[in-house]
C-alpha cells in the first residue's frame, strides 16, 4: 500500500468529527480526500524517505507562514515546488491537535479553491 490506512483513517475522523463532507480518491500513489469535488488533502508515502506524508491544498496567501510549522515543507511532487501546496511529515501530524490544525485550514481554504478541470 502506498499510504498508510492508520492516518487515513485519522484524516477520516476528523473530517466526520468536523461534519466536513468529503469524497476520497486513489490518485498520485496516494488517497486524495476531495470536498466539495474538489482536492483537499492527501496521504501518502514519500518515496525517497519512506516517511509517511500529508499533503495540505492551502492556498497561496497561508503558504509562507505554514512553511514555518513543524514538519512542513514545499510541495514539490513534481521537482518543482507548487505555491499553495505543502507537504508535512509525521512531526506535523503525528498529535491529534496538530493534525486537526492542517485540516482546519484545507478546509477554510476549500471555497476558494478552483476545481480541476475534466
């Protein structure tokens, strides 16, 4: 498995415990949890340090100073870093609260979110 099912289901329950509808998907190696059919966040493994990883759809105005929290890092899936997306490792989620944290703000930034094209 190319996530770990554990932070999954972590995700999952706070999404619930927060009343947030959301919709999961296999997509990039990973599970992308969409709300509002759009990318919210996702979970996966890092490939080159086996770490387990979020992905965290942000938005560009929060992006410098969630760069500053534990465990966060520029989102570069592709080679290139993508403004607005950020990565955080285990440090970051591995307490309830912190993990709550990340997925309160995907979720205040959702609205603004454009959707993907199909």
């Amino acid at each position: 498995m190319a996530y770990d099912e554990f932070l999954a289901d972590r995700v999952r329950q706070t999404f619930n415990d927060l009343k947030v509808t959301f919709a999961e998907k296999s997509m990039m190696g990973g599970l992308i949890f969409m709300v509002d059919e759009k990318m919210c966040v996702g979970v996966d493994k890092d490939k080159k340090s086996g770490e387990d990883r979020l992905m965290a759809r942000i938005g560009e105005e929060e992006y410098l100073a969630a760069l500053k929290e534990k465990g966060s890092r520029e989102m570069d899936f592709t080679g290139t870093p993508m403004k607005g997306f950020v990565f955080i490792g285990p440090e970051g989620f591995d307490q309830d609260d912190d993990l709550e944290y990340w997925l309160k703000m995907v979720i205040k930034f959702n609205p603004e979110a454009k959707r993907t094209k199909k």
